[in-house]
C-alpha cells in the first residue's frame, strides 16, 4: 500500500511539474503584447500605418464608390509623407478606438478626443490640426443657460462635451443633466430631428451641415469656445509623434485649412453626398450597378463588394470608360478578352460583367492548384487580371527557384515587383519578360483596401 501510495505521488510531482515547466516555458515564450507594438520605423518597414477613424460626414465615408472625408484626406497626404500606405480601421466609438490603440491593432486615433490625465497616462496628443467650437443644438432655440430647466443633454460617449457641460453647469448653478450615449453625433443630430430626444452637443461646423438639410435643427447656446483639435497615440511611440508633428506644421498653413472649408464650408456638396442613396452615410448602395454586381459575385463565389471594388478600380463605374490601351466598359475588358469570352458589347453593363466574371473564373482555376487558399489565390487574380497571367506566373517561377513560399502573395510579390530589374526579367525562368510589377501590386492592394472600406461602411 505505502508502495502504491509512493507511486502516486511520484507520478503526481512529475505531472504537476510538467505543467509548471510547461507554464513557465509558455509564459517565457509567449511575446509581450509591446513586441506587436510599432514605432515610426517599424511602422515604415511594415509599410502600414493603422489609423482609427470616425464613420460620419466629416471624417470617413463611401460616396458613388469612392472613399471621402475629412481625416481621409489629411491621412492619404501624411501616408505619402511618412511613404506608406494608410488602413483605415473604422471605429465605432472612443473607447473602442482607445482599446485598438492601447492593444496595438491601431497606431494613431484621427478623432477628435477628449484630452485628460487618465488617458495622458497611455497616450500623447498631436499638435493641433486646428481648433473647433461646440454648441448646444435642438428643435428651439434657447436664449439663456436657465431655459434648459432640468432637462437632459444628450452627447456622445467618450466626447469632450460631457467635461464642457460639467464645467458650465457648475459654474453656472443649473440643474439639467447630462447623459452619455454610445451614438455619434451625427446620430444625436437625426434623433434631434425625429424628436426621439430634445437636446444634443456638437461641433459647431458639423451641426452647421447637418442643420443645412434639417431646417427644424437650431443651432443654440456655445458650450465652448474654440478649442485645440489634436489626434492620439500610444506614448511608446515618440518618434511617430515628431514625424506627425512635423507634418502638421507643414501643412497647417495651406493643406490643412483647404481641406477642411471642403468639408465644412461647402454646406450644399456635403448635403447632397451625406443624404445620396449612394453614400455610406445616406444610403446602403455603391454604384447604380449593385444588383448585377452582386450577381455576377454569386456567380464568382465573392463578396459582392470585393467585386464592386474591382469594378471602381477599373472605370469608376463609368460604362463608357475606355483606356489608352484600348480597354472598355465597367470591367475594362482588352479586345482580346472581349472576343475570347463571347463580349458583343463591352459598353453594356451586364456584357461586361458577365465577360469579366468568366475571365477572372478562368483565372481562378489557373490559380487553383498553384494557390489553394482562398483569400491568398485572389491576390494572384487579382494581379493577374491587370498585368496579365504571364508575368504573375513569372513571379512565381522565381519565387520557386529562389526557394520562396510559392503560396505566399507577399513572396511572389516581392519578385513580380522586380520584374523590371534585368537581373530577373532575363532570367531563363521568365517567358514574358520584362514588366512594371510593382504598379499591379500596388493595384492588389488598392483593391483590397477599397473592398475593406465597403466592408466596414456598406451592408453585405
């Protein structure tokens, strides 16, 4: 029995062991959250700079397909000065934003935030990209401070106009209250209008928008005067800091002010983009061609949008569109490839996407066995349908004799953007020579940033 008893204890200490060391070593190896966690270098060699942004008429949005706003805008230009590319990662409200920014799935927040010691603590805000005023907005205008009695405000969560409204109704002496809902402004403004609550915060030139296709809306009381308006990011990323600064003092002068009396002072061309049923804001459609478009992607076995975004990237949705090279149509159909899919019209909506959707079917099952997985293999479609299959499949001949993952868009790549280098152009393992690989892999990857950004704006 003491035997048996000797035994199992033993057998106990060396499992109980075993998982100690195998937490220990899972502990050790597994890698800090702060190793995922860039700064500007880091940033450049990745090629990316994740920003959070704001779904509304003033910051991000869809408009007949195109992407559109504000920090839209100004993040395309600091893209091109720090020479990477921007994703765009809507957020849906500033605690979410904050989260994606303090677990690294985001490096910069390009919304206006509330500046206070607790997020002082993780984060460090920008220069000012300008300042913005905020007003108290609803169905009357009010004349004083007391006229409100004891009604509720209604703004949104995480914004600085619940701190504005504390700061005026202690001073003050008034008795509403304030009550912080997950909604956008833009939201509180609609259910302003509708009468779902009576009194909203926001800033003044966004109240001024709205209130230009909501008569009913009354721009009242100031709740601040200007104020700095500034973007966040994590405090670990100092040089980031310096290099956004240094953009913000170039452009502050001329860039930044134009851009901005686009968006905010243009009161009838916001109107007519916020309320078209072609926008993200006003609407759920992308283009007049949506139901065709997502026919044919039922055919194809895509994402309907993924397939509008190939669209846009080719004509804009414009069925006349016809290319230097003598392309045509919604889906930039070659003469070629009109003739070989039995195209009688390349001008004809239904025509070309039918001859383009039998193209790219073909080069799916080109791909197929090369590129089994999915959302790998349409990358290589993708390539293959701007600059042709020959010189994709180049790219992959070098990759696979210089020992490359073969299956890997990011390794083939990297030779199809070589592909204008004689060193592998002449190589023997190329048969179609020489080419301007890196154009079709920036075009993958305009496509696929555009297909995210339906996305996340536009319903499946």
């Amino acid at each position: 029995m003491e035997k048996k008893k000797a035994i199992l204890l033993a057998t106990a200490a060396v499992f109980l062991t075993g998982i100690a060391v195998g937490y220990l070593n899972d502990w050790f190896i597994r890698p800090s959250k702060q190793e995922f966690i860039l700064d500007k270098e880091g940033i450049i060699s990745r090629g990316s700079l994740r920003v959070a942004v704001d779904n509304n008429s003033s910051s991000f949005y869809i408009y007949r397909g195109r992407r559109m706003g504000y920090e839209y805008e100004l993040l395309l230009d600091l893209g091109k000065e720090l020479g990477v590319e921007i994703e765009f990662v809507v957020a849906s409200g500033f605690d979410e934003a904050f989260g994606k920014l303090e677990e690294g799935r985001v490096d910069l927040i390009a919304m206006n935030v509330q500046q206070n010691e607790e997020r002082e603590s993780f984060v460090t805000f920008t220069e000012s990209l300008g300042t913005m005023s905020t007003v108290l907005v609803g169905r009357e205008k009010l004349t004083s401070w007391d006229s409100l009695g004891s009604d509720t405000v209604y703004v949104r969560k995480g914004a600085v106009y619940k701190s504005q409204l504390e700061l005026l109704k202690d001073s003050l002496h008034l008795d509403f209250s304030i009550l912080e809902v997950q909604d956008h402004e833009e939201i509180l403004l609609d259910r302003v209008y509708d009468q779902e609550v009576r009194w909203t915060v926001a800033e003044k030139n966004v109240a001024q928008t709205n209130a230009t296709y909501y008569d009913e809306l009354q721009l009242g009381l100031e709740v601040s005067k200007e104020e700095p308006v500034t973007w966040a990011m994590r405090s670990s990323s100092p040089e980031l800091l310096q290099a956004v600064n240094n953009w913000l003092v170039e452009k502050k002068e001329v860039f930044i002010p134009r851009t901005h009396a686009r968006y905010f002072l243009d009161s009838k061309n916001q109107y007519a983009r916020s309320t078209s049923t072609f926008s993200s804001l006003g609407g759920d459609r992308i283009s007049v061609y949506d139901e065709i478009i997502q026919e044919n992607a039922q055919t194809l076995g895509w994402d309907w949008r993924l397939l509008a975004a190939l669209v846009y990237k080719e004509s804009r949705f414009d069925t006349t569109a016809l290319s230097y090279a003598g392309a045509q149509g919604l889906l930039q159909l070659m003469p070629v490839t009109v003739e070989r899919f039995g195209v009688t019209n390349p001008n004809d909506p239904e025509e070309s996407l039918k001859g383009g959707v039998k193209y790219l079917q073909y080069l799916d099952k080109f791909w197929m066995e090369r590129v089994p997985e999915t959302n790998e293999r349409i990358k290589f479609i993708l390539a293959s349908y701007t600059i042709g299959q020959g010189h994709v499949e180049d790219a992959w001949r070098l990759t696979l004799k210089y020992r490359k993952n073969t299956q890997s868009w990011q390794e083939v790549s990297n030779f199809l953007s070589l592909k204008s280098d004689p060193k592998y152009y002449r190589d023997a393992v190329v048969k179609s020579g020489y080419a301007k690989g890196h154009i079709a892999v920036k075009y993958v990857r305009d496509v696929l940033a555009l297909f995210q950004s339906y996305k996340a704006l536009v319903d499946p």
